[in-house]
C-alpha cells in the first residue's frame, strides 16, 4: 500500500521527463520518415516481432510459434539482439555457442530448434546482410524485438500487447512503461494480445478490439499462455502434478512472473518465490545460496543456471490462439509466404 501511495505521488513529478522523451521519440521517427536517416529494405521476406512496452508481452513464445509454424517450408532465420551476452558483433550460432555467446533466449532457441539459422547482432542491418551472404542463406527471416530498430523496414510487423497491461492503458517512460509512441502500432501488420485468459469474454475481447482500433487499422487476435503438463530436468520429465506435491523453490529472472505465479497458485503449489531481473545473470555467491534446494524455473532462465546447479527443473509454456478464428486471423496476414 506504501508502494503504491509513493508510485501515486511521484508519477506525476515524471509527466516532464515523459513529454520529453516522446519528443524525443517522434523526432527520431520523423528523421527516419523523411530520409535525414536511412531505411534499409531486403529482398529476403522479414517478420519482425516487437512491442511498444518494455517487459514481458511474451515475444520469445511468438518467435517458438513462428518457427513451428513456418520451419517445413522454409529455410528459416532467427536474428536477435542477443541481450546481455558476453560478446559483441556478428556472432553465428554453432555447436559450440553456449548461452553467455548468444544470450538466454536466442540460445533457448538454438537449443530446440536445430535446423533454423540463429544469429545474434546488435546492429538489424548488418545482421541481416551477414545472414543473406551465408553459402546456403533463408528464405524467411524472424527478426525478434525489432519493432524500434528503424534501420530495417520490415515486410511483416507483428506488435503484441499484454493482456493486463494494454499499450494503451499505459504512459511513455518514466511515467509508464511504453518505450514508443502508440502512433508506432499504425505500422503493425497484425496486433496480438497476449497472455489473455483463456476464459476471456466476447464482450472483453470486443471492448479491447475497439480500444486498439483507435490507434491502428491493422487486424487483432488474442493469445493466451498455454504451460506445459510435465517440468523438464537435465535426464528426465516429472508430471506436473506429480512435481508440485512436494514443496519447492521458484526462481525467475523474467520481466512479468505474475501469470507463472497465479498458474502455480491456482494449482495449490507450495513455494518460495525468489525473483530476480529480466535476464539476470547470476553471481557466485546467488547460485551458493540455490545450492541444495528443489528448484523450478523458466525456460529462459534454465539455460542460464542448468550449468550450475543440481535439481534443477523448468516448466515450458507455448503461445496459443485463444480460438480458431484468431488463429486464422493471424495466418491470413502471412497467406502469401
């Protein structure tokens, strides 16, 4: 309640910083509008995948669901920032790339999808030019939270918008949470909003649909978190059920954890929560104090603490449409890949 009051009190003093920083924002996207900076297109077809928030609106499910769905009939490309790796430039993921090379997500991805091309590079443009000149190089390209890296000029705009936090119930930084102007979502080519209850209303669905037709002319589809029936270990899979019978330690180093924590709840688990930043990276003395204790864990943050500790389990998740007509919705912007 503190918490709050103070969040009360000071969002208001931050309504300066917010203006300036959208100034900001728009003049840098007109600079790109009118040519002063240069917009680089590709023969190669481009999906990005963005938002207009910082946190979690759940774009490394959408880079796993585009994989599945385009891998059969196309050589596809997966280009990330690969964010607080330990290196720096153009890297090519191989067999021996490990998570502090590529980063935790694009190393999840490398990890399950073998047969895609994972590269990670800071710089879209030069990335993208890299990938084309490879000896056998794609036909599609998944470029993952790109949506503000103005240098490319995307074929497909994919913006997703969390459930519970709509970009546009929110302000821009410092006061809010948006990264970007709403007038950015005009660009998108489909919006997709994420992390919806599985039990969401057609009178909810049809007051959100109005809400974000304010600001974009593109088609809306609503998704949802669907997680997975059994927790995976280094050599073996536990039921669900069967793993939360006995009391365990929850540890995330993700940017939302609350749907993980309602799921887990719901289930009358019992559990510590431990929660750490987005993309944390464990120090010596954090992972000492893991050490002995009956661990879950995202995905994500698995690939960066399986390395160091013992009975250590994850819970994998996947993004789902909520109905078919949703996912027909989303499958018509892309009919002609």
């Amino acid at each position: 309640l503190i918490m709050r009051r103070s969040s009360f009190v000071i969002r208001p003093l931050l309504f300066p910083f917010a203006v300036l920083y959208g100034l900001i924002v728009r003049l840098r996207h007109w600079c790109y509008n009118v040519g002063i900076f240069k917009v680089h297109t590709f023969a190669v077809p481009t999906i990005c995948i963005g938002n207009i928030a910082v946190g979690g609106t759940g774009k490394s499910p959408m880079v796993e669901y585009l994989i599945q769905k385009f891998q059969n009939r196309h050589k596809v490309a997966v280009l990330s920032r690969g964010y607080k790796r330990k290196t720096k430039g153009f890297l090519l993921a191989d067999k021996t790339s490990t998570v502090l090379d590529l980063g935790d997500e694009p190393f999840q991805f490398w990890q399950k999808y073998k047969d895609i091309i994972l590269a990670v590079c800071a710089n879209r443009v030069e990335g993208i030019q890299k990938i084309c000149s490879l000896p056998t190089p794609p036909n599609l390209i998944i470029l993952d939270d790109a949506f503000q890296h103005r240098p490319v000029k995307a074929k497909f705009n994919i913006v997703l918008t969390a459930y519970a936090q709509l970009f546009t119930d929110d302000w821009l930084l410092p006061m809010g949470r948006l990264r970007d102007v709403v007038s950015r979502v005009q660009q998108a080519d489909i919006v997709v909003v994420t992390k919806c209850p599985p039990t969401l209303s057609v009178a909810e669905r049809t007051a959100i649909t109005q809400k974000l037709q304010q600001h974009t002319t593109a088609p809306i589809a609503f998704a949802t978190i669907v997680y997975n029936q059994q927790v995976y270990g280094k050599e073996e899979l536990i039921p669900l059920e069967m793993f939360i019978q006995e009391p365990f330690t929850l540890v995330t180093g993700i940017a939302n954890p609350k749907p993980l924590l309602s799921f887990l709840i719901d289930k009358d688990a019992t559990f510590e929560h431990l929660n750490y930043p987005d993309h944390h990276h464990f120090t010596n003395k954090e992972l000492e104090q893991l050490q002995g204790k009956r661990i879950l864990t995202t995905e994500k943050d698995y690939v960066r603490l399986q390395p160091h500790l013992q009975n250590l389990y994850y819970l994998p998740i996947a993004m789902q449409f909520l109905t078919p007509a949703d996912e027909h919705i989303f499958g018509t912007v892309f009919e002609n890949l």
